[in-house]
C-alpha cells in the first residue's frame, strides 16, 4: 500500500475503525490543538482491542474485575475520547466536540477522576507503562490473596498501549525489567511501532533493537506487520492472553496519520492539527461517506454499542461467581470488600506503638519501621517496599513474604534500583484498587522519582512516600547523599503533604496521619541519627495540626524559636539557655507545612502571632520558603549550599546547627531592636 492510499473497503470493521480516525482529526481541527496521528494510526488497534477482546462495562466504568486499559503516550488522547464514546461511557459528543476546551472532559492529556473511564491520567511519556505495571501487579497480588479454586473474583489483564517516546523514557525501561523479573503474565503491551517521533525519523536517535531488549528482560514479543488488520491484531492479543508466565508486548507497524495523503508517515503530523483541506482529501482516501464533521455512522455507533450489553453480561456473571463466593468464603469476602473501601477499623490509631524518653535514643528512621509494622497488621492491603534500601529505610513488614512470582500473595516489594519506576508503580497499584502501597528510598533520590510523586500529586492518590536519610547528618557518604535542597522542592508540589517529625512519637503520628489521608499523597522525612523521644505528656504533641507550641515560656515571648526534625532538639536546648540569661523564647515545631496552612488563621495566629517580630527558623535544609514564618526582620538558620564528607555530628556543627550558635544568632537579632 503506497503513502496516503487506502484500501476502499465497506466492512463494518474498517467503518468503525475510520469513524475512530475522522473524530479524532474533527475534534483537533476543531480545537485548533492536538494530535491527530497516533489516534489515525493506532484506531485498528484501540477497535480491535475495545471491542473483540477487553473485558469492561461502559455502563459501571468501576467494575472490580475490569480489565484496565492505559494509554501510555497520553498526547494520543482523542483515541481514548472517541472509544469512550463511541463503546458507551458517560462521555457525550458535546464533550468531543469541546475538545481541549475549558470545563470539558476532554482535556488534551487524559486525567483521572475526570472522564469515565479513563484509569490513569497520562502524559509524562513512560509513567503511564510504569503505572500498568503497578495496576498487574496489584491484581496478581489480590488474585494470589483472594480467588480459591472454585471461584476466581480477581481475574483481568491490564493493557498498556505505548509508542516510541514511551520506550524512550528511562522510566518505561526501569519498570518494563522489574515486570519481566515478576512474569506478569497478564500485562499486555501494544507497541506502537511508527517510526516517528516530534523531531522526524526516530532513527535519528533511536535505533535499538525492541524486541530484543524486551525479549532480555524476560516478556514474550509478538510481531505484527500490519498494523491496520484487525484480524491480526486480535490473534496477537489472543497469543499474549495464552502466556500465563511472561508479560507480552505486541509490536504493532503502524502508520501515524494513516490514509493521509500528505501527512501519513510525517512528523508534521505529530502534534498539529491536519488542517481542513487535508482532512478532506483523508476523508476522500478512507472511503468516508459522512459529509459533515463530527457525524458517526448508524451502522458503526450500533457495532460499538454492542459492549455495553456484552459488558452488562460479563460483569453480571462475575457478579453471580462472587455471591457464591460470599456465601462459601464469608471471611475472605469481607476482607475483600474492606481492601476495596479501604475500610479502617474504629479505635485502629490506638494500636499504634507508644513511645517514651525512658526508651532512649530513637532515630525516626527506626521508629517509622516499628509503626509500618504495626500498621500491617491492622490494614492488611498494606504493601510496598523500596529501592533496594529496605535495611536502611525500615520499610519491610516482618513476616510478609516477598512479592515475587513465586508467592504473589507477598507483601513486601523488591523494586529493586528503580526510585523512578517505583513512585510510578505505587500509584498504578493505588488506581487499581485494593492495595494502599508505600516505597522508601533516601530523601536525596526523591529527586529521581519526582515526576512520579507530580502526577501522583495531580490524581490525588494517598499514596505514602517514605524518606530517610533527612538532611547533611547522613554524614561521611557526602555532598552527592546529603539532601539540601529537597525538603522545598517537595514542598512546592501541590496537593503534596511533606511531614518531618522530631522524634518516635511525632513519627507514629507522622504514619496515622499518612494511613488516614483519602485524598492526597504523603511524604514522611525520617532522620538516620537517633534523636531522643520527647515526653509527649508534657509537650502536647499535635503533629496533625502542622505546628504547635513545643515549649512556651512565661508571659509574652521576646522572639519564637521554629524547627523541624532532628534540629527541634538543639533549638530546645537554646530555649534553655537563652532563659538562663532572662531572655523568653517560644518553640514552635512545624513538622509539616501544609498541615499548618490548612488550621484556622486564629489557630495559625495563636502559634504564630504578629505581635512577636524576632523569629528565627532553624532546618538543615535551603532557606527558600521560610520566608513567610520568619518575616522580613526574621533569620534562617540553613544550609544554602552543597554538604560536605565528615561525621554527621560534625557537619552539623560546622555548618552551625548548634544550640550555641541559635542563642547568638537571637542575641544579635534582640540587640539590633
């Protein structure tokens, strides 16, 4: 078939395959932005897929035991629109028509919890791969906890289609390893295999070998050559369904822009609207009948439609198996609905660990090990791991198995040197359902997995990130591991709750606020060092408010002390010396911004009053933010460069994190006034 001709046929397949193309280049043109020529490239397959193979109901978008489908290169988005559409989701065409539109539900990314049906939001190249790969392995692992022999309520593939940039992306690689390594035998890729990329050719950097590196990491490769033919598509799809012990990926040679007569194999159509006069010409080339934008062939709705009264069928049978699976495993069935609704049992706080001073020195590290565990064995979907720094990140749940592909029903994840791919699979295995996954990794490498914690942030999911290894006293490791600058770059993500306790018991309140969070995720930063436990009996600890008076002092304070972390202890230790020589100091802990900024401002004003202008904010971190707690006539006591190789204790004191050196920076400050 030569450049921008196709072959005129009149089967329903290729008019429902062409109705996807023609509302797809109608809603670009329309928006005047967009990208028309994967969703022309890739409608044979999203057709073949949606309607001969995967296993969903238009009509209940949230049935459990869906399959998931993720479009991994999400600017290919009127692909997703238009199936949604045309299958039966709640998705009209007023909405495709107002494509990319404000207030539609069309935006020109896909994004969750925004339009039915759509189970990740994507964009990122590669995160949406990764986020599949948490979607299998969450199903695998209830699968592993909850079928028995006789009846299987866990039972459904994820679907992941991606194209050249995705593989590009290092994330794509980091999680596409770790699925091999796990035999993910019902993660399904669909490989868009263009050949273009934004620039042009993607041989003018990309020119590996596809198959073979995902035949090294352990999946199945199914090649198809034409990528247009449904009948193909749906023997590869089959083909991958058969292998139980590997995941697959199906090579589909595609054209982007297919039947474009100047477009098709182009660059040019990428990202940009084809323009009326080639959309005509397409229109012309496919064989289209439909003389106005938008219009959708009888014939073809009818064929699309026919999934929602297939999925109602599906699902009513699967409803059927699980009310005798509820009658015969009563037990395991409510376990199963609690790990759906994320259910938490009344007085569940209370079985947290206590701690006390007379317990010794505790770096929060530790404690935050002692409360996981705890947790675990109250909320048993509870799962995750880290980075490969379970020893140092306390992140493992004692007596759990590991998640392998020999004990699925493992809670503890090896993801091995993946920081990236483990932010993007924790919140796959969040979007699927049934499982709250946390990771853990050193504060430093938040750097590594940050677009992950973005997009996590974006879609809201409560997903609990757990970093040790706070600040420069991680010692003689140096500069290259000592986080400086992480603490603010967390903190100026949006829906993103950063909290630093100071000690084991703001620790466990650290984790119960993090367990109790619906709506967005949580960052715990967790010292090496030990730090000593405060008397919580004396001290009032109120992590979940933000920021709380740690220790007041008689009357009207002369200036406030604020801290966070490990440096709460040495500012203590300057509030006594500073009353040894008449002077009143107030402490303030602020273990975590955003809970502080969510309190009354009459509770913010009592912490914090305007009255009192000496302020002094001591974290070893940047001093980017403090700004607005401190004021203009206040002082930050940070670290505004590179660390550097010597004991922790050292370079804390080098760097001027002492008691000593807090009561001469006050000095200076009530001196001046």
């Amino acid at each position: 078939m030569s450049k921008g001709t196709v072959k005129n046929q009149s089967s329903i397949d290729d008019l429902c395959i062409n109705t996807i193309r023609t509302l797809s280049m109608d809603a670009v043109q329309k928006a005047n932005s967009g990208h028309p020529g994967a969703p022309m490239g890739l409608a044979p397959a999203g057709y073949t897929l949606w309607t001969r193979v995967l296993k969903h109901n238009p009509s209940n978008p949230d049935w459990p035991d869906r399959d998931r489908f993720v479009l991994s290169g999400g600017h290919a988005s009127m692909l997703l629109y238009s199936l949604l559409h045309l299958t039966g989701y709640d998705l009209s065409l007023e909405e495709i028509q107002n494509f990319r539109q404000w207030g539609s539900k069309t935006p020109g990314h896909p994004e969750y919890g925004h339009t039915p049906g759509v189970e990740t939001t994507t964009g990122p190249l590669g995160q949406g791969f990764a986020n599949a790969v948490g979607m299998a392995m969450a199903e695998r692992h209830l699968a592993a906890c909850f079928n028995q022999p006789d009846h299987a309520i866990v039972d459904h593939c994820t679907y992941v289609m991606c194209g050249d940039g995705d593989l590009m992306e290092g994330v794509a690689s980091e999680a596409a390893s770790l699925a091999g390594h796990l035999g993910l035998g019902k993660l399904i890729c669909l490989y868009d295999d263009n050949g273009i990329s934004i620039e042009g050719s993607t041989d003018i950097a990309f020119t590996e070998k596809v198959g073979k590196r995902f035949d090294a990491y352990g999946w199945q490769v199914i090649k198809v050559k034409a990528g247009s033919d449904p009948d193909a598509i749906e023997k590869a799809l089959k083909e991958a369904k058969a292998e139980a012990g590997k995941p697959s990926i199906i090579m589909l040679k595609t054209h982007i822009a297919h039947g474009s007569p100047h477009k098709q194999d182009s660059a040019d159509a990428h990202g940009s609207p084809l323009g009326e006069e080639e959309i005509q010409l397409t229109k012309a080339a496919l064989g289209w009948k439909e003389k106005s934008p938008f219009d959708i062939p009888k014939k073809a709705l009818d064929k699309f439609r026919k999934c929602v009264k297939t999925g109602e069928k599906v699902e009513a049978g699967w409803k059927s198996t699980y009310q005798k699976y509820t009658k015969k495993y009563p037990e395991l069935a409510d376990a199963w609905v609690n790990a759906l609704t994320r259910f938490m049992p009344k007085g569940w706080e209370n079985q947290l660990p206590q701690f006390t001073p007379d317990q010794g020195p505790l770096a929060t590290r530790a404690a935050s090990g002692k409360v996981l565990n705890a947790a675990a064995a109250i909320f048993p979907s509870l799962m995750g791991g880290s980075a490969d720094l379970a020893p140092s990140n306390k992140t493992f749940i004692d007596g759990s198995p590991e998640f392998q592909k020999t004990d699925y029903a493992g809670r503890n994840i090896r993801f091995g040197v993946r920081e990236f791919a483990m932010g993007a699979i924790m919140s796959g295995m969040f979007l699927h359902g049934g499982v709250r996954p946390y990771g853990g990794t050193f504060l430093v490498f938040a750097d590594y997995m940050r677009p992950a914690i973005r997009v996590a942030a974006l879609m809201k999911l409560p997903v609990i990130y757990v970093f040790t290894h706070d600040s420069v006293a991680v010692g003689e490791d140096g500069p290259t591991h000592q986080p400086v600058e992480h603490l603010a770059a967390l903190r100026a993500i949006p829906h993103l709750t950063v909290i630093r306790p100071a000690d084991a018991t703001e620790t466990a309140q650290a984790w119960r606020t993090a367990i109790a969070t619906n709506d967005h995720p949580v960052a715990l930063i967790l010292s090496r060092q030990k730090l000593p436990i405060l008397d919580a009996k004396t001290t009032g600890c109120e992590l979940s408010r933000g920021a709380y008076i740690l220790s007041d002092c008689p009357g009207k304070p002369q200036i406030i002390l604020i801290a966070t972390g490990a440096e709460v202890h040495i500012t203590l230790a300057a509030q006594q010396q500073l009353a040894d020589q008449g002077i009143a100091a107030r402490v303030v802990n602020m273990p975590s911004w955003e809970l502080f900024e969510a309190q009354s401002p009459a509770y913010r004003s009592r912490i914090l009053p305007k009255s009192v202008k000496h302020r002094i904010a001591i974290e070893a971190g940047i001093s980017m933010g403090w700004e607005q707690y401190i004021g203009d006539s206040g002082k930050m006591i940070g670290i505004d460069h590179f660390g550097a190789s010597a004991p922790g204790g050292m370079v804390l004191e080098k760097f001027g994190f002492t008691p000593q050196a807090i009561v001469e920076s006050a000095l200076q400050m009530l001196k001046k006034a």
